[in-house]
C-alpha cells in the first residue's frame, strides 16, 4: 500500500487485498476496483514490460471479451526492485474458483469468437511489439520431458492410478506444427483461471494474464480449452472457430 501510495498519490488512501500468488506474481485488490501485480524475479519483470506495452494494441482491435488495460506502471525503487503494474479489475471469477457449474455449450461460441479474433492478430505487429517469437522453439519436447519428470511424484502420490498408459500417452508426442499457418498470436496460457466467467456460468467476462502472450503454435490456446471443459468442449469451440483446424491441431491440442 505504501508502494502504491507512493508513486500513484491520486490513489490515496490506498486499500489493499490480497488477491493470490503464482509462482511469477503476486496480485493485489486495491481500493475495490484496481488490480495490481508484482513480479517475483527479473525474468518475470521483462514478461510484464512486454504485457503491458503490448495489450494496448491488442485493445485497439475491439476485442470480444474484456481484456486488461495497464493505467498505472510503477517503477523500481528502493522499496521493491522491479516494474509493476495496474488495471481496472474485470468483472467475474475465474473459471476454476466457482461453486456452481460452467455452461460450456452456452460460452463455447463466446470463445470461438473470442480466440478467432485474436489468432488473426498480425504476428509481425506482436513480435515488433516484443512479443516471444515461439515458431521455431520445441515446445512439444519441452512439455513432454518436463511430463515425464514429473511421473516419479505422480507415482509417489497416485501409485494405484494407470500411469503404464498415462506414460505410454506422453511418450507418443503427436508430431510438431509444420506448416505455417499453425502459427500465429497465441494467449499461451489459456488455463480456467485465467478466463473469467460470471455469477451464472453463462459469459465470459474477460481474459486476464497474458504475460506468457507469444507467436506461436494456436494449438496451445485450445489445449487450455480441453484441459478446462473436455473433448466435447474442445470440439464445440473449434466447430465455431474461424480459422485453420487439422487432425494434427487437435492432437497436439489434447497432448498439450
């Protein structure tokens, strides 16, 4: 509150909640209807710089669902060492927190619409922009290695599941993207918590934490989409989905 009274006096008196806490940031409410995150380290500070000078432009191209909007850019000090930032909160809760039911087949076609907007970004623009340029990365052997690591603690916790055949899954990796058009402006973390949903389940109200945004396979966006609803929500959103859809999209999308 300090912090923020300090650099942002117009704000004062200053009212802080602690919102949550990743392993890259830490959120905080301010005076209701503020949002602001501190990053935890400098490579988490230099995503967030790209964030913020990106997500203007993005907003400039009407998005379908809310998005946020940097107002307040706090510098580094004495007191806290990196770059900060602040936007208006968006309504809702994330798609993880909420008691009641989500109606996925009443927010697919919102986020069909929603993704199709932001796969016809330029990608030229965002990597001007400084934006991660991920089309030459292997990102599928990241994810599989990073899989495979972590089967000595899925062992330890769940020794009775039926990991020979989840182990089978992650060694088979389908083949990477190949053609250019599986690339393209990507969120690159489209978990449930991060999409916003309102009191009834029924709308998305808004896409937060972007600071992962890069150019690179969309099949990554709609892996976060059959993470959160499933095969038949993923297939409901690419039936509505404006833009290049494979046999191989949808494969990388569930090993994803």
């Amino acid at each position: 509150a300090r912090l923020i009274r300090t650099q942002f006096p117009e704000l004062d008196p200053v009212r802080v909640r602690h919102l949550g806490e990743g392993c890259d940031s830490v959120a905080f409410e301010v005076n209701r209807d503020l949002v602001f995150r501190f990053p935890k380290r400098a490579g988490v500070e230099a995503q967030l710089l790209v964030e913020m000078n990106f997500l203007p432009a993005l907003a400039a191209q009407s998005p379908p669902i809310a998005i946020p909007e940097f107002q307040f850019r706090g510098r580094p000090s004495h007191e806290f060492p990196y770059h900060f930032g602040g936007y208006r909160r968006l309504p809702g809760t994330p798609g993880n927190r909420r008691g009641s039911p989500i109606e996925f087949g009443t927010i697919a076609p919102m986020l069909a619409r929603f993704l199709s907007w932001l796969h016809r970004f330029p990608a030229g623009d965002a990597l001007a922009l400084g934006v991660a340029d991920q089309r030459l990365e292997r990102v599928l052997d990241e994810v599989q290695r990073e899989a495979l690591e972590g089967f000595r603690i899925v062992e330890e916790i769940a020794p009775d599941a039926p990991l020979d055949g989840w182990r089978r899954f992650v060694q088979t990796a389908p083949p990477p993207a190949s053609s250019p058009s599986a690339f393209c402006l990507v969120h690159n973390d489209l978990a449930a918590e991060h999409v916003l949903v309102d009191d009834a389940g029924q709308r998305i109200t808004g896409v937060i934490d972007w600071s992962d945004v890069a150019v690179g396979d969309r099949a990554i966006d709609f892996g976060g989409v059959v993470h959160w609803g499933g095969p038949a929500f993923l297939e409901d959103v690419l039936s509505r989905y404006d833009g290049p859809v494979s046999d191989g999209l949808i494969a990388r999308a569930h090993f994803f």
